[in-house]
C-alpha cells in the first residue's frame, strides 16, 4: 500500500515539474512569458490593424446610415441605448419647426446680400430670421418638455441618460434626410403609440 501511494507522488511530482526536468526558476519562468512589445514584423502587424479599424468603421459608418438595431454596438455611446432610440424616433415622428431653419436662414442671408442697397427690406427680412429661430426654439422647448413626460412613462429615471432633452433638441433643428443615424420611422409613427 505504501508504495503506490509513493508511486504516485512521484508521478504527480514529475507531471507538475515535466518528466525529468527541474522546476524552472521564477527568473526562468518569467523570461519565458514575456513578449516583444512590437512583433516581429511591423509591416503586418500595421496591415492587420488597419484591417481590423476599416471593418469597425465600416460596420459604424453602416450603423449611422441604416439605423439598425442590430449594430447599434457600433454607434457611438452617445447614440446607444433603448431609450436614445426611442427619443429618435419620437423626433423623427413628429414635423419641427427646428429643422426648416437651416434653409430658411441660408435663404434669407442671400436675400439680405441682394438687397443690400435696401435698408428696410433688409431689417425686415433680419427680423424675419430672428422670428423663425425664435420660432424653433419655442417648438424645440415644447417637444422637449412632452418627451419627458413620455420618457418617464415609458423608463425608470436611472435609465434616462443626462443631456436627453439636449440630444432630441439637437435632433430636432437638423434637416430629417441629414439626421444620424437615419430616421426608422416615418412622420406620424409615434413610438409611444406603436409599443416600441
């Protein structure tokens, strides 16, 4: 009885240390784990690594221009999120006096050039330009201020991200076919209504 229980330490010994060999040294064991901090061959470790940052922003630039839900992992932090989502297509649902701005500024500061020689008309069409932003901060503020109250309906308050009501404000005064990522549902197509 004894010896097999000798046998079998000294098999065990020799499993753990390798079969004839000595226990290396932790000198030893640690020059064994190390790793050059560049590899060998630079050219394709730089070629591999391109590789991998064309697929990323190839499946983020995707991401932005499709909207998936599926790649939403791909979309930057400040895009992610059921509730990011929900606040896009709340925006997107709805027509906003925000995102006719940016036509309507460009088409007035052409028309304050041409009539330059016009003072009145000139000052009229500058009013004009306040009232429209005016206008789409009004309608931001009201868009804002009914999203919150959907959002507390619909997620608890630690779900809410900060700066939400920023994020649907700025969404708001950007022209519907330059919003990313793009809009996934049409006008009318409240989520609060559709169970999304």
């Amino acid at each position: 009885m004894s010896k097999r229980k000798d046998d079998s330490t000294i098999e065990t010994t020799e499993t753990l240390a390798g079969k004839g060999k000595a226990t290396p040294t932790r000198k030893q064991a640690e020059a064994a784990r190390q790793r050059p901090l560049v590899a060998g061959d630079r050219k394709e470790a730089k070629r591999r690594q391109r590789e991998r940052q064309n697929e990323y922003y190839a499946k983020q630039r995707e991401a932005m221009e499709t909207g998936d839900p599926r790649l939403e992992k791909y979309l930057s932090p400040r895009d992610q999120g059921p509730v990011r989502r929900f606040v896009r297509d709340y925006v997107d649902a709805r027509w906003s006096i925000g995102e006719l701005f940016l036509p309507l500024a460009f088409l007035i500061l052409i028309a304050m050039m041409l009539t330059g020689r016009y003072p009145a008309l000139a000052m009229s069409l500058t009013a004009a330009m306040y009232l429209i932003v005016l206008a789409g901060l009004l309608d931001a503020a009201v868009l804002v201020f009914f999203l919150k109250r959907r959002l507390k309906e619909r997620f608890d308050a630690d779900q809410i991200p900060k700066w939400t009501g920023f994020y649907a404000f700025s969404r708001a005064f950007m022209l519907r076919r330059f919003r990313m990522p793009r809009p996934q549902v049409k006008r009318g197509e409240w989520p609060h209504k559709q169970g999304k």
